[in-house]
C-alpha cells in the first residue's frame, strides 16, 4: 500500500492542479464571468467552500474569524466579482488574486504575507505541492538556442527596465533593458521554465515550448498589493529608493512610491535623490542634483531622449518632472557609461510613462501649493496617449514660502539701526506650470513609435520696497526693487524602438529642447539727502536662450552568451543667445553662439564567468567651435568575491562643452546663464573620474561603501566688476562695469557610506558623506579655495514605517555649512576732479561659511484600497522642518555711507503640507 499510495496522491495531485491551471490565468476573468445564482444562509467560511468547490477556485484565509461572520444573501445571477465584492463590504474585508489563481480573503491588507506562509505550511505538512505551470508537452527537441522577449505590466502594458529573467535550476539570467526588452542565449531546451521578477510585481513562472522560442515573447506581471510590508526579495529590491549592487554609482526610483517621503509641495522626483550618498541633500531652494561636489549643470538630465536644461519650478521647491508622467528614473553618479556624454559629473535619465494600453485611467494629486491632473488611456488596440498638467495656486503654504523674502533681518552695519530689516515683501505674484503629453504607436511586438512633448514656465516675482536704515537724519529713501523672472523648458522628442532580431535592438531619437530666462532686476523710486530728492531708475536686464537639435541612435547586440556590445552615433546643433544690458541703454554682454557636436561611442559588456564583469568604452566627439576631436575612455568593472559581497571600480575622462557659467555677485548671490565653450575665454572643460568601493548585500540589508576622486579642468567663473558712484543701487557718478572670464580647475574627493534596511514593517537608511571640493582659479590667487558646493560632512536618516494601510516616515539631514564670499567693508575716495569713488573690501574668496544645516522632516500616508487590494490614491501629511530650525539660504548686503548692511535670507522654517491623491483605477 505504501508503494502504491505516493503515485496515486502524484497522479491526483497533478490532475487536479492541472485543473487548477487550466483557470488561474484567467482568475481574474472568472471572477467577472461567472454567475452566482444561490441562496445562502451560513457562515462565512462555509460560504467559500461551496464556491470553491463549484467553480474550481482556490481560497485561503484563517477559518476562526470568518466562521463568525454569518452570511444570509440570495445572489440573482450576479457575477462572482460581485459577489466577492458585497461580502467583503458588509464584513469589512479585502480579497486580492494572485497571479497564480489563488484568491486570499484578508482582514487586514497586512494579512497577505502571513496568509501565504500559512498557506505555503499547510501545503507542506500535506504533503501537496501545488502546480502552476502545465507539464511539458513532450520530451524536449530543440537545445541550447536564444530567446528574446520584453517584460511589461499586466495592467497597463507599460515596459519594466531591469527585470531579472532567469532560467530555473541553471545559473542563467539577465535583466532587460529600459525598454523592457531582453535576449538570452544557450538556453538548455525548449521545456525550461522561465522566472520573472521586478520589485513591485508578483514573480510569476513561464513555461517555454517550440512555438515560444520561435517569437517575440511578452512577460506580464502583476502588481503586488501596494500595502504589503514585507515580500519575498528575488533580485530587485522593493523600496522607495534603491543602489544597484551590481553597478557602479547607480541610484533607481521608482516614482509611484515617493508619496512614502515627507515633502514641501508633492512627491519630488530629482529632490528624493538628494536623501542618498553623495547628493547633497542641503539645497531647499534647488531640486537640481550637486553630485561628488559637481554642480547642477554638470548633470546631464534627459527626459525620453530630450536634454532638460532647467530642472526647478519655484525656486527650487519643485522639481520639472510631474511624477504622474514619470515612469521610471536613473541616476549614474559617475565613472558611467559611453552611452552617456557632454556633462562632467552625473547623468539622471528620466523615461516617461506610455500610457495605460488596457483601459482608461484618470487621476490626480491636490495639496496646499498645487494641483496635479493626469489622464491616460487606450486609442486603439495598438496606441495609446497620456496628458498630464500641473500649476501651483495661492494658498497658506504659498504665502509662506513667499513669506520668507520678509523675514530678511539685518544683522550687521556697524551703525545706528544697523539690526533692522530693510526689504519688504510686497503682494507675491509667482506661479508655475507645466504639462506632459505622449502617444505611443506598436504596430507591432517588434517595432514601437512614441512621441513627447514637454513644457514648463515659471513666473516669479520677488519684487519689494526698499526701506534703509536711517544712519543720518537728513538721509530717506523711497525705493522700489523690482525683481522678475521668466524662465522656462520646451522639450519634444520623437523615438522609435525595434528589436531586430532576438540579438539586436536599437533606439533611436529625435529631439528638440529650448530654454529661455528673462531676468529684469532694477530699483525705481527717490533718495533725499540734505534736502535734495533724486529720481532713481537704473537696473539690469538679462535675456538667455538655448536651442538644441538632436538626433541620437544606440544599439545593443547580444554578441554571445558573454558578450554584449553597446555602440550608437549622436549629433547635435546648438544655438545660445546671451544679452546682458543695463538701464535699458548700455549692452554690457551681448552673446550669439552657434556650434555642432558629431561624434560615436562604442562598449563591450563581456562576464568571462559568473563572478566578474567588464565594461570597456570609448566615446568620440568632434566640436565645430575648436575643430577638435574628443577622446573619451571609459571602464567599469564588477567582482562577486561572494555571492554576498562585491568589489567594484570605475574610472573614465568626460568633457562638457555646453556650461552654466557663475556670474560672481557679492551683494546679491551669484547668478548663473547658459553660454557655448569656444576654446578660447571659456575652454572645453573636462574631467577625470577615479571611484573604486565595494557592498555587502544580505536578504534584508545592504551596506554599500564608495570613494571617488575627481579632476576638474577648464572651470569658468563670469564676474562684473563696478568702480564708481556711491554703492550699489545708489545714486551718484555714472559707475564703470567692466566684464571678465576666469578660468581655473579642481578637484573633489570623497567617501559615501550607505547602510539600508531593505524588508520588513521598519525599513530605511542611513547615508553619510565625507566630501571635500577646490576650485584654483589664477584671479584669486595661487592657492586652492573651497568651491561654492564644498561641504565637508553630510549625514542622513531616512527611518519609514508600515503598519497596515499607514506608513510613516520621518527623514533628518545634518550638514556643515557652505562657503561664501562677503563684503567685509567699503570706503570712498574723492578723486582730483571732485568725483567720488566706492570701493569694496572682500574676504577671501569663499574665506567665510555658513552656520551648519539640518532639519527633520515627517510624514504619515494613509492608502486608499479598493476592497479587491488595489490602490486607488492615499492621503498624505507632511511637516517640513519639524522643529522649526533657522537654516540660512545666502546672505544680502547693502553698502550705505560706506556701512555693510548685512541680511540673512532663510530657508522655510517649519511648513506642513497636505496632499490627496486619487486614481480612477
């Protein structure tokens, strides 16, 4: 009998799991086409069984609480969605649909993972080891062939960049592209199984057979249950934040869960960046990306193909990038690949959604500063289009980030009234906008056609009443600032995506970007001095636009089972404009540039064996400014000491020739314009990138250690020098500009050490900086000084916390303080012809430092779930700068009868927030 009862419990176990199967890819479908026509009158479990046992369906759930629940229903030919449904409501239940057909019924969303162990024991115990996967058809006949694919959402049909595919019981595997797309070669037989896992979905199993292989394979996955605490972790980490154990200095976002993090506005694409290693995460007023002591500008920022050259709204508050538009995000911190060009310290690629391909979804976030509107939706059985706008509005939280320009309190002058505040917010009209459109065409599996168009403006307005302090009593002002700037980004670009076989794919874009700022700052208003009232009307105006035409096509082809080769060719025509002009009459600057930028690269990913890859690269460009060409190596390696422990290194040298120039202002803080290299005042500037660390990597942490060292050359600084009249914005001789270009180098090194806790109700990290950075420039002397970015120490927590549809959150950054250039005094010489001359008397450069930086940031978020799991939106409440800390912005100074008048402007002191969001489907 012992003989003979094992194959009797196999054989009915398979036949009854291949029943089983038979239904679980279309679970979801039964549950909307099934009728129930019953009456019932029992208990709840006793319910489910009778379901279960008609129609096939697998149920779990914890049979003591639901015996409780009395259930007394007569169902008129109603769909068993439905009726799942009416249940759930009047019990105050879930239920949620695995991809394998089984169906849990939770009291808690909470509940999911525990019901999986239960129902993962009782199979054990039983002896019954369910199948989700048909057997083969036959004996195998084809052997060691490649197979290509893509790997998409379930729902929407969107592609998932870096999904692990991997062959059961064999040490293959692979990760698609950021296309979704993927080749693997020398798969063993036609019979194998594939496992697919992305963070986020349900891993899910495939079973290939001779049709399979011959096409274009397309893996679905379906989203796990927003609210689960803790999954089962298979390659891909599931956070809101994570690194790459695998690469070199590569942080991945997923834009969906950000509304985790406590914020100023709305979730913050580019400012969540700023919360790990080596972003400095001090910048209120600034969502751009200061990278390994690297500026904004010497970030490469792409969306879908485009370059985006502005990446703030609001000074700073908001980042460019709607979250709702956004698909997925990736920033390479250095050493990266040859693919990438024309910035010296980081790339942030942005890939925009595509749009839902099943069904209609409508959605949108509202919080106290703006409003967020999206829609997406399939045209057809082969398109789809997705619109999204944003604007901000009046509100408390705008009045009191505008509130800040009134909080500027003189703490210097050395004279009576020298502790007064002279700047006097009037009534704020500042706004932004943006908006995001895409359509997307797959005529077929192999071939898709998508379009982007972006736009975003800002209109800000800082201007406000002058009040000096009265140093003498014969001395008034009546003074008007005028401070006003439009800026703003167009981007559209036009790609096409193909698979050209199961080894080859490219892409390939064309793009157009444009920038413009409009910048008018002047003072307007009447001085009396002894009795004589002077008119003043004098100022600045400043106009810079930037055009870029672009084309760009990248190849990938899996050349053998160890070999993949990356090559692609790029041009570009660019077009920046510069007028600098002052009183309306004078041109100080008037710039007018053109050049082009041609060139290609080329790298080979090759893994002799499973523990160590290689990435060599070269990328040449020629730029039609110097007739020179560019050579640029790249490399990066990988080492799996352990299947825990890695080493990795990367190195490569990197030149920019579009750069945002600093227009040194000591009293009112620098400033900044867009301006083409030409070789000669302003070199093509360059760097040299050495970074080598290594990560420790278990089922729920990760501690992940990177040094870098970097070497600057052709830095730029831009200042105007004025001799003349009596201090600035004053009235008195006609002032004396003159306009010059330095140029310099230098260098930045540092340590990162990020310590994360991947899984579990508790998870979060812990990121610490050590950092330095110098800039050498020959008009300030021959020593290093520290660079505006330098800052020396830079600590994070970020600390999150699940508990059934709550999470919570409370992040808090320490950092020392950054260097600046002050005025430390002024006197005035009266000249042989009875004129008068001002002049300044300045610190070292960048010899002074502001106090140190921190704050604590809290959040709580609360999911809206539908009864079946699924998140439909979440309400959120922040508060910024929890305990209210005075962290100082930049410092203003005002020279009057030869006194410095000193005024700190902060950043926001404690600011709550909140924000609902909610999603048709």
């Amino acid at each position: 009998m012992k003989k003979l009862s094992l194959p009797l419990l196999l054989f009915l176990t398979i036949a009854c799991t291949q029943q089983l199967h038979a239904q679980a890819p279309q679970a979801q479908k039964i549950l909307k086409k099934t009728v129930v026509d019953h009456f019932f009158s029992c208990p709840l479990d006793a319910m489910l069984d009778t379901l279960s046992m008609q129609y096939k369906l697998r149920f779990i759930f914890e049979r003591e609480p639901l015996h409780t629940m009395d259930i007394v229903e007569h169902f008129f030919n109603e769909s068993l969605l439905d009726v799942l449904k009416t249940v759930c409501q009047k019990n105050d239940l879930h239920y949620w649909v695995e991809n394998d057909g089984t169906i849990y019924m939770l009291q808690q969303p909470d509940d999911l993972d525990r019901l999986k162990q239960l129902n993962k024991m009782d199979q054990t115990l039983s002896k019954v080891k369910p199948k989700t996967l048909d057997p083969p058809k036959g004996p195998p006949t084809h052997f060691m062939f490649s197979i290509s694919g893509r790997v998409v959402d379930q729902n929407t049909g969107e592609a998932l960049p870096g999904a692990i595919v991997a062959v059961r019981n064999t040490s293959l595997s692979t990760a698609t592209n950021t296309n979704g797309n993927f080749t693997m070669l020398n798969v063993p037989a036609d019979t194998c199984v594939l496992e697919v896992s992305f963070m986020g979905y349900q891993p899910d199993k495939f079973r290939l057979d001779d049709t399979k292989i011959k096409e274009q394979m397309v893996l679905t996955l379906f989203p796990s249950m927003n609210a689960l605490s803790e999954v089962v972790v298979t390659d891909k980490k599931k956070g809101v934040m994570n690194t790459d154990s695998k690469k070199v200095s590569v942080l991945q976002l997923t834009p969906a869960a950000l509304d985790k993090l406590p914020n100023i506005g709305e979730r913050d694409i580019l400012r969540s960046f700023q919360l790990m290693p080596g972003v400095s995460g001090s910048n209120e007023s600034s969502s751009g990306a200061y990278v390994r002591g690297g500026t904004p500008d010497q970030n490469l920022v792409t969306f879908d193909g485009f370059t985006v050259y502005q990446v703030d709204h609001l000074y700073g508050f908001y980042s460019a990038f709607n979250p709702n538009a956004v698909r997925d995000v990736e920033m390479y911190k250095g050493g990266y690949s040859a693919k990438y060009g024309g910035r010296l310290s980081a790339v942030t690629e942005i890939r925009g959604k595509d749009g839902n391909k099943n069904e209609l979804n409508i959605g949108g976030d509202i919080s106290l500063l703006s409003l967020n509107l999206y829609a997406e939706t399939p045209l057809n059985k082969n398109s789809s289009a997705l619109v999204s706008f944003r604007r901000s509005y009046q509100g408390p939280l705008y009045d009191k980030i505008f509130g800040q320009f009134n909080k500027s309190t003189a703490i210097g002058g050395g004279g009576p009234g020298g502790g007064r505040g002279f700047m006097n917010q009037t009534t704020p009209s500042s706004y932004f906008y943006d908006l995001n459109a895409k359509y997307t065409y797959s005529p077929s599996d192999k071939n898709s056609f998508s379009w982007t168009y972006y736009s975003g403006t800002d209109h800000l307005d800082n201007s406000r009443d002058l009040n000096f302090p009265s140093f003498v009593a014969s001395y008034s002002s009546d003074l008007r600032m005028n401070d006003y700037t439009k800026s703003g980004n167009v981007g559209t670009s036009g790609k096409w995506v193909s698979t050209w076989g199961k080894k080859l794919f490219s892409t390939t874009v064309l793009s157009y970007s444009q920038f413009n700022s409009d910048h008018n700052q002047g003072t307007t208003g009447t001085v009396t001095d002894s009795g004589t009232t002077t008119n003043v009307n004098n100022g600045i105006l400043e106009h810079n636009r930037l055009r870029d035409l672009s084309l760009k096509s990248d190849w990938e082809w899996q050349a053998g089972s160890k070999y993949k080769v990356l090559f692609g060719a790029y041009g570009s025509y660019l077009n920046i404009d510069y007028d600098y002009t002052q009183n309306d009459t004078i041109s100080l600057i008037s710039q007018h540039n053109t050049g082009e930028i041609a060139g290609s690269y080329a790298e080979l990913e090759y893994d002799p064996n499973n523990k160590l890859h290689i990435q060599p690269g070269i990328r040449e460009t020629y730029y039609s400014p110097t007739g020179k060409l560019y050579t640029e190596p790249r490399f990066n390696a990988t080492y799996h000491l352990t299947d825990r422990f890695n080493l990795k290194v990367a190195g490569g040298r990197f030149y920019q020739f579009t750069n945002q120039v600093t227009r040194e202002d000591i009293l009112n803080g620098n400033r900044t314009f867009w301006t083409l290299a030409d070789g000669k005042t302003m070199p093509v500037s360059s760097a040299n990138h050495y970074i080598a660390g290594f990560n420790y990597e278990t089922k729920d942490f990760l501690i992940d250690v990177e040094g870098y060292y970097k070497q600057l050359d052709g830095l730029t600084q831009y200042s105007i020098r004025q001799q003349g009249g009596e201090g600035f914005r004053s009235v008195g001789t006609t002032a004396t500009i003159t306009e010059n270009y330095y140029v310099g180098n230098g260098w930045a090194k540092g340590i990162e050490v990020l310590l994360q806790k991947k899984v579990g109700v508790y998870t979060g990290w812990i990121a610490y900086t050590l950092a330095q950075s110098k800039s050498k420039f020959a008009a300030y002397g021959t020593d290093y000084f520290p660079s505006d970015q330098d800052v020396r120490n830079e600590f994070k927590s970020i600390n999150m916390y699940h508990l059934q549809r709550w999470s919570f959150a409370a992040t808090w950054i320490y950092s020392t303080g950054k260097p600046y250039t002050a005025p430390l005094g002024s006197y005035t010489i009266n000249t042989v012809d009875g004129n008068k001359q001002t002049y300044l008397t300045i610190s070292d450069k960048n010899g002074e430092r502001l106090p140190a930086y921190h704050r604590l940031d809290l959040s709580a978020t609360y999911d809206l779930l539908k009864i079946s799991g699924n998140k439909v939106g979440s309400i959120g409440f922040s508060l910024f700068n929890a305990y209210n800390h005075t962290n100082i912005w930049y410092k203003q100074y005002s020279i009057q009868n030869n006194q410095v008048v000193i005024s700190n402007v902060n950043y926001l002191g404690m600011t709550p927030n909140i924000t609902l969001s909610l999603r048709w489907k």
